[in-house]
C-alpha cells in the first residue's frame, strides 16, 4: 500500500517537472511571452493545487493505516487512556501557491497579447 502512495506522490511529482519544463523551454529560448506560456502556466498553477491535496490524502491515509497496522490502541492497555485518534492537517500553502501561479498566468496571458499586438504593428 505504501508503494503505491509513493508511486501516486512520484507520478504527480514528475508530471509537475514535465509542466514546469513546458513553462521555461520558451523562456530560455528567450521568448517569455510565447504563445503557450499562460496556458502552461496555468497547468502548473491547477497541477500544483491537486497535487498537493492528492499528497495531503495520501499522508493521510498512510498515518492511518501506519495506526491500524500497527494497532497502537492495544499497545496502551492502561486504565488511564481512554483513547486514541490521529489528526492530519491539511495545508492550505499548496492551495494558496496554485492560486498566485494561475493569477500569474494571467499576467502572462495579457503578456502574450501585447506581444501579438507589437508582432502585428511591426
């Protein structure tokens, strides 16, 4: 099970790198506002939101199944605990950092349209 949610975790991972590459390739070509870079960027910008929460679950379903597996509760068979639960947070920074990436493609989607325009005048 844990092979999985690490096959899942390096998939989204290299996925993300395989975006990020689509983003700066016409970048170093020194073409910034090319006509696919917002699109890509936008790509990056929802890649990064659902891959963070996929991460998220998948820590949360390994926390768990670490808990039950090792059945953690019948390890403490003292009078004074009455339970035990596990509590996973999840982080709202990925969601926050998609959130600025896509407003950032639409920087350069307006970008790309002043390019388009200064091609057309010349």
């Amino acid at each position: 099970m844990f092979g999985l949610m690490a096959l899942i975790a390096i998939t989204v991972t290299c996925y993300l790198i395989k975006v990020l590459r689509k983003v700066l390739a016409p970048m170093i070509a020194g073409q910034p506002f090319g006509g696919t870079v917002s699109g890509n960027i936008k790509k990056l910008g929802i890649v990064w939101i659902v891959g963070g929460i996929i991460i998220d679950i998948i820590e949360t379903i390994g926390t768990n199944l670490a808990f039950y597996m090792y059945d953690v509760a019948s390890l403490f068979l003292s009078q004074d605990i009455g339970s035990v639960t596990v509590n996973h947070d999840f982080s709202l920074g990925n969601i926050l950092i998609g959130v600025l990436v896509i407003m950032l493609s639409y920087v350069f989607h307006y970008g790309e349209q002043l390019q388009q325009q200064a091609d057309e005048t010349l």
